[in-house]
C-alpha cells in the first residue's frame, strides 16, 4: 500500500459525487472481481505478444467467415450440379447424398457469418474445423484412389477443375487456420450476455433456421422433380421381321407424340452433369449398332434435335454387313451422339459367366471401353447391358473401369443428379418393340404426372 501512495500513477482518490476507490485506474469492484472478458476475442493478454494474438485472431476468423460464405453460394442456388459434384466422391451411398449436398452449404453459410458478426464464436469454429476436417480427408482420399474430380470447393459444377496438390495444400492451410481459431476461442471463458442480447441472437438464430429449412425443402423438391425417361431402340428397318425393330414412319411419330405432349429430349451429357430439370425429359439409347441407325440418325434424329446414344459392341463394328462401319460411327459421334459401351461380344455379363470364365468377363467390359475410345477419340462412360442384364460382378468391374453408370431394360425412371438413384449401374430403360408403343406412351404420361 505504502508503494501506491508514492506512485503518481497508482492514487486512491475520492470523489464527492458518490464514494469510489480507484486503484491503477481499476475500479475496487473489478480489482476484487478479476478481469472481465466481454466476448470471444477479447484476450488480455500481456504486452506486445497478447496484441498480436488479438489482431491474428481477428484476421483469422474474417478469413475463415468469408470464405465459408463464399464457398457455400454456389452450391445453395445449384443443389442438383452440388449433389452430382458430392456423389463424384463415390464415399457417400446413394441415400446421403441429396442430403448431404443441401444442408452443407447451409452450415458453411450459417458458421462464416456467425465468424463475421462473431457471434457463437465457439459454436463457429467448432463447425468450421470439422467441416476442413471431413473436406480435407474426402480431397486426400480421393486422391489417393486416382479419381480425376472437381473437389467442389469454390463451385457446384462437377466438371471444373480437377483436385491436385495444390488443392491439398489449400485444404490443410485452412485446417491449420481453423485449428488456431478454436484454441483461442476456447481458451478464454465467456461472460453471461445480457437478456437484451441473448434475445437478439435467439431470434437470429430461428429467422436463419426458418431461412435453411425453406430453401432446404425447395432444393429437396426440386431434386426429386428432376427427372429422365430413357427408351431403348435396336433397328429401324420396318419389314416385320424383328420384334424390336420399328420402323422410321414409326419412329418418327412417337418423336412427335412425345414433343407434342410437353416431353422434352436431353443427351446424355445433359444427364452426367445434372443439366435436366423437370420431370418430361427424354434420353434416346439405340443397341448394338445396327446399320439402319444411320439412316435413323439422318432422317427422324437430326431434324428433330435429337442426340441418342449409342450403345456399340466393337466386335461387328465394319465386319457384318448389318452393322454400322467405323466410318459411320465416328460421323455420328461427331455430330453430337453419345457412345456407351455394350460388351465386345454381346455377351451376357451375369455372375455365373463371371465364375466360370473372368478372363472373357473382365474383356467385355474393359476391352469394349478400350476400343470404343481409341477408335473414336471420345470418352466412354456409360454402359448398356447386353439383354439388361446385370449382376454384382459386373456392377463391381464397371465402376473399377471408369464408368459412370450402366443401363438395363426394366421400367422406371431416373433421377437427376445420376447419385440419387439406388443404383446408377442398374439405371432403368423402356425398350420399344414393334407393338408396345401405346403402353410405353401411356407409362410414361402416368409416371411424369406423379
């Protein structure tokens, strides 16, 4: 005390207007009661360390909001590009990842701009670190497995920009950053808040959950109102000689019935990158290359806009008089027709050839890819079933190749994005015969009205 009393800094002064003792410039009831932190950040720290720690603290957790609230507008106003971009992990099952491409977004913008107003700050940084947590193990695993996908970071499009190392290093640099956050969040207690400001961020809080829950179901409906019938066609020649050929007249009309009745056609591209939405959409598939696709192509296709894909077993390709040539079928897959694998061989890929001959079963599948690719210089990733039919086996080696999904003949629909199917490798098809085009057309107007 005696100290104090020499010290011009440290005096007790008494005023007349109400007794109050200062000490240092400290009031006796906050010298009694310790310091006081009135929020997250407030860190009093000694001298020219505890500054700096303030002011990095500060410019971290501005770094960390803005690039959370950044990151997540994309994918808030494209849910169907995000799902596809999160189903490209291939991490997820088919049931998670609607789910999860709707409400991430909507915790990366509720946690960046808690960080910006630096309210919750705990909460905040709690979330932020696990979510660079979960984001940095999905880009290092997919990496590690080769998968050449977007990490869908800054983006909803699956298809920009591949992940490198360089991506990694971003990832972790922000992990780092959150990681740093949440120790100084954590290691200062927080004061109680006041009634007024309790209720203010209580009703922040609800008006930013009715917000998500909102946009959430809209994003959900919309998902699931997306989606494409795809029919599947063999040959058009119209002599009667084939159950499932049709002829072009034939052909023509169900074309226009469709247009005229509201359905609109999509390629399959269209379908990979998730560009489809409604529920009339329509994908042409045309088996095994026969040649009268050709012909198809140039007088019913063509005219009316419409981009089939082609489903090519090489083995026939420009060596069986029926068949197209390569020719051919490099003119057509120039012209804007999608090309899907078909089996070398045309054989049937169930379990028992798979067990009794893996050789001619693996061949199938990889050799067909192989062909198709080097012949026409195109990418090949779907893959249509010989006969529709599928089998575990097949499933498993296909998605080991490098295809996207695969197509059999049972009835359905499929959903956009491709990862909110059950299965992308058992994708559903119509296949029109010669006399069942009334009971297709009426399927498919009872389905798209549901």
């Amino acid at each position: 005390m005696e100290h104090m009393l020499h010290d011009p800094d440290c005096r007790i002064q008494k005023k007349e207007t109400g007794r109050r003792d200062t000490f240092c410039g400290t009031s006796r009831s906050r010298a009694l009661s310790g310091p006081r932190h009135s929020r997250p950040g407030a860190f009093p720290g000694p001298g020219r360390q505890g500054r700096h720690l303030f002011a990095a603290y500060h410019i971290v957790r501005v770094i960390l909001g803005l690039t959370f609230v950044y990151a997540s507008m994309h994918k808030i106003l494209d849910p169907i590009a995000f799902a596809l971009a999160v189903n490209n992990y291939r991490i997820l099952p088919a049931d998670l990842v609607n789910f999860t491409a709707l409400v991430l977004p909507w915790i990366e913008l509720i946690a960046g701009t808690l960080l910006l107003l630096n309210v919750w700050t705990p909460g905040a940084a709690l979330a932020v670190c696990g979510l660079l947590v979960i984001f940095t193990g999905a880009v290092t695993f997919s990496m590690a497995r080769g998968l050449d996908i977007a990490c869908g970071c800054f983006t909803a499009s699956p298809a920009k920009g591949g992940m490198n190392l360089l991506t990694l290093c971003r990832d972790c640099s922000f992990l780092v950053l959150s990681f740093f956050l949440l120790f100084m969040v954590l290691r200062e207690p927080r004061a109680g808040l006041s009634p007024q400001k309790e209720g203010s961020r209580r009703c922040l809080w609800a008006v930013m959950l009715m917000i998500f829950l909102g946009v959430a179901g809209w994003g959900e409906a919309r998902a699931a109102a997306d989606q494409v019938f795809v029919l599947c066609y063999h040959s058009f020649h119209g002599n009667g000689r084939f159950e499932y050929d049709v002829s072009l007249q034939d052909l023509g009309s169900q074309m226009d019935e469709l247009a005229g009745r509201g359905f609109c056609f999509v390629t399959y591209a269209d379908l990979l990158e998730g560009r489809v939405a409604g529920t009339k959409n329509v994908l042409v598939v045309i088996d095994d290359g026969n040649q009268s696709v050709y012909q198809a192509y140039r007088q019913v296709f063509e005219p009316r806009g419409i981009r089939p894909v082609l489903g090519i077993y090489p083995n026939v390709i420009g060596k069986k008089s029926y068949a197209l040539t390569w020719e051919q079928l490099t003119e057509l897959s120039r012209a804007g027709c999608g090309i899907a694998g078909h089996g070398y061989y045309h054989l049937l890929l169930s379990q028992k050839f798979y067990e009794e001959d893996s050789r001619a079963f693996i061949k199938e599948i990889v050799l067909s890819k192989q062909t198709l690719e080097d012949r026409l210089g195109v990418k090949v990733t779907s893959f249509v079933y010989p006969s529709g039919a599928a089998s575990e086996a097949a499933k498993k080696l296909l998605r080991e190749t490098g295809y996207e999904c695969a197509f059999t003949i049972r009835w359905g629909r499929v959903l956009v994005p491709l990862g909110s199917n059950p299965d992308p490798y058992e994708l559903s098809r119509y296949m029109v015969t010669s006399g069942n085009w009334p009971m297709i057309s009426g399927a498919l107007r009872k389905a798209a009205a549901e």
